[in-house]
C-alpha cells in the first residue's frame, strides 16, 4: 500500500527530503453497526460511552433530552435502558461522563454548565439500572460546576475534577474516591488554579507522559467572551498534589495567573481560545503543547510549544492565510480543530487536524522543527461514517471514542449520531431536526507494514 504524502494547499512544505520507515500504514473498516435509539438533533453535547467486558455501556440525551444509560452483554445484541431524573436543555457544555471503579460500580456526571453538580452512582455493581442519584461529594464548591472529568491517579487512584465558578471567574477542584467508604475528600486542600475572582483556567490534562510526569496546559480567560482568551500555561506533577514547572521549581497552590509558568504570553484577542490546546510528546518524550494564535498578518496559526533546555521554543506548524475572527459567549463551532503531536515508536511523528477552509487530515511532522511536512493519508474513522444521513439542512456527525477497555487487537467502539451546529447554548427556533439514530460501530484498524512517501 502506497500512503502519500502529499503538499498542503498554501502549507509551507521543507525542501524534498529522503524518508525511510517502517511504519504500519492505517486504514479503516466498519466491521459491525448496531442501533441504539433515536437521540435529539437539534443541538450537539457530548455523550459517553464505555465498554468494560463483559458489558458496554452508553449513556446520552434521547430524542426528548433526558439522560439515559443503556448497557448490554457484549455477546448480544439487545439494550437494557435506564431513564435517569435529568432533562437538558440547550447547553452544548452539558456534556456526560461516566466511569466504572475497581469494585465494579458505575459514576456518572453531567448535564452542568455553572449548576449545582449533578452526580450518580450505581447500587450495585455492572449494573446501569441501578443509577442513584447522590447529593453531594464533598459540599462545599458544588454549586456553580462545569466541565465534570472523571480519570486515574498516578497509583490507580479514582479521581474527579471539575471547574467551580464561571467563565472569567474560577478555579479548579480535584476530589478523590475512597473505595472502602464509597466516599468522596478532596485531593488537596487548595485549588489547583484560583482566577482571583478575576478571571478562571481553561485546562487541558493531567496527561501522564513517558518520563511518568503528569502534564497541564491552560489558557486563562478575563471574562465569557471567548476572545479574551490569553497566556498559555504549564504546570507538572508525579503525584497530582505536589506541582512544579517544567524546570522543576515548585509551584505553591492555588496557582495563578501571577505565579504560574507562561509557555506563550499570548494577549486578549490574540487567536488562542479554550478548548483547543493538546499535549503530547515527540521523539525524545519531550512534551509538545498545540495551540493556535494569530501571527503578524493577523491570521489564525498553529503552533507547537516543546520545552528545550528550561525554554519554551514556539514553531509554527504551517501557514493558513486565514483569519479566525471568534468572539463572545455560549458553545461555538469551530473553525480550526488541533490534535496533539503523536510518537509512532518508529522515528514517525504525526498530528491531526481540522480547518473549515482547508480541510482535515493527519500532518506528518517534522521531528526537529515540528512543522508539517505534508498530509499523510491515514483513516481513523471509515470515510463512509462521515457522510449525513438526515436530509435536515445543516445537520453534522457526531462522533464518541470508547472510554473504556476493549483488549481485542486492532479493534475498538465509536458513536455516531446527527445533529445541528451549536448556537451559542441558546433556543433555536423551530422547526427542529427529526431526532438522529444513534449507534455504535465496530472498527477495525487494517494496516500494510511498510510506508511510502512521495516527495
């Protein structure tokens, strides 16, 4: 199989260079599809979906907007449904997350955008139809919550961590579980970044990296008008409680925006917004931060931060005469979509990418520079789940990546589902989208052992 790799359209591409590796060249195939259940389209929020053997589990908004939780045996076919007490409304932040703990028992939260937190657990063990609604975790900092995350500590410990306050005006809560008790304390007893009542971090992370680092990279945000965006931040940690900076000073907590570590000081209205910032990690594990701000002639780049000897060398991927003019409140769509940088273990660095005028794809990058050298052909997704089914004008697909383990090889579960862009988490009026059917696929990764590059 031959992958190409292929100049961008006003991409800035290296002079031709000689590549040689022995890379597995992917590709994509839908191997089993099976329905679910009508689901409302007439705005995007975010769904979940977790497979755990022997169960998979989903849980989303149906077509009237209440919560709901299917699962069933991994060997049938059939759904078990469980209607939970929450209805959404027109906020694409109120996404769901979910995760199953060590013992067995299901966690859910969602359906928050600045509201009192909204928390379930299951009564028994792998069992979704035992959803019981808890009142609180802790108490305090629980009634203005947004942006729930629920992931692993750097022992296995079961965590969660949300935003309290608002945009302009937060800081961010980390909690953990005890198993024995089936109680939640806070991990520290401070904050992890504090806004000052000024202003809030818009994280990305705790990302664990190969030097068994845990990584945060943030921008802060002055007010709800997302252009007020600004200062790229970093921070890391080996055991999520103690901080530092990427030279290894400590960091005390709260952190702010006066003593935290600066990887770009991008201004207000200079081109970053949240949302849209990834880790990653290149050759030598160096850790990478993607983000994107406006260059000298006022158009939208992306760039890539990488940590050199205590300094943060900033290189632009490429060249996009375009300007990205976003501003104001509520969920928006958006027009430039980074991944983080990707080590393919073979001396092959890649990173994918969305932009509204020049299409998406995967970047082959350069190692030293990290700029793109050109678009390698690669499927994650078969191209045939792509294309919209519904005849409503407007309507995009939607797409969930498993949460949870699947040890087949080579093969993994995604959603799809149909729905109309954002509108700034207000109504629109009607009429409204038929709801879409919302399904889950079974993909299988296919791949030919050597790759070819065209210069």
């Amino acid at each position: 199989m031959r992958v190409c790799l292929t100049a961008l359209l006003l991409v800035s591409i290296a002079p031709a260079i000689v590549l040689s590796f022995n890379n597995r060249s992917e590709y994509a195939i839908v191997v089993d599809a099976l329905n679910i259940t009508s689901v409302w389209a007439g705005h995007p929020v975010g769904f979940a979906l977790l497979t755990k053997a022997p169960y998979q589990y989903v849980a989303f908004y149906d077509s009237n907007r209440q919560m709901t939780v299917v699962q069933r045996n991994l060997n049938e076919r059939t759904w078990t449904m469980t209607k939970l007490p929450v209805t959404t409304g027109w906020d694409s932040h109120n996404y769901i997350a979910m995760i199953i703990d060590d013992d067995g028992y299901l966690h859910l939260s969602g359906n928050m955008h600045v509201e009192p937190l909204t928390y379930f657990r299951t009564a028994q063990p792998q069992n979704a139809a035992t959803f019981v609604k808890i009142d609180k975790m802790v108490g305090p900092d629980e009634i203005h919550v947004t942006y729930p995350v629920f992931f692993r500590g750097p022992e296995n410990e079961f965590l969660f961590t949300y935003r309290t306050g608002e945009s302009g005006n937060g800081s961010q809560i980390y909690n953990i579980y005890d198993l024995k008790t089936k109680t939640w304390r806070r991990l520290m007893d401070k904050p992890l970044t504090d806004g000052e009542n000024k202003r809030n971090a818009y994280i990305y992370g705790p990302i664990l990296g190969p030097d068994k680092y845990f990584h945060l990279a943030w921008v802060w945000r002055e007010s709800p008008d997302c252009s007020t965006n600004h200062d790229l931040s970093y921070a890391r940690s080996k055991d999520l409680v103690n901080w530092e900076t990427s030279t290894g000073k400590p960091l005390q907590l709260p952190i702010t925006l006066e003593t935290c570590e600066i990887v770009d000081p991008i201004p207000q209205h200079g081109g970053i917004i949240n949302g849209n910032t990834r880790i990653g990690f290149d050759l030598q594990g160096r850790v990478t931060i993607s983000y994107h701000k406006n260059d000298a002639n006022n158009y939208t780049q992306p760039f890539t931060a990488r940590s050199e000897n205590g300094v943060w060398q900033k290189y632009q991927i490429t060249d996009w005469p375009w300007h990205w003019n976003f501003s104001g409140g509520g969920s928006i769509p958006f027009g430039i979509s980074l991944g983080q940088v990707v080590n393919e273990n073979d001396g092959l660095l890649t990173q994918a990418f969305s932009h509204i005028k020049f299409g998406s794809g995967t970047w082959l990058i350069d190692p030293e520079t990290l700029k793109a050298l050109g678009k390698v052909e690669r499927q994650t997704i078969p191209p045939s789940l792509g294309k919209v089914e519904g005849t409503f004008p407007g309507l995009g697909v939607r797409f969930q990546d498993d949460s949870g383990q699947y040890n087949v090889t080579n093969t993994r579960f995604i959603l799809r589902w149909e729905t109309l862009p954002p509108n700034r988490d207000e109504p629109r009026p009607p009429p409204y989208p038929p709801p879409s059917q919302l399904r889950v696929y079974t993909i299988q990764v296919l791949w030919n052992d050597t790759l070819t590059i065209d210069n």
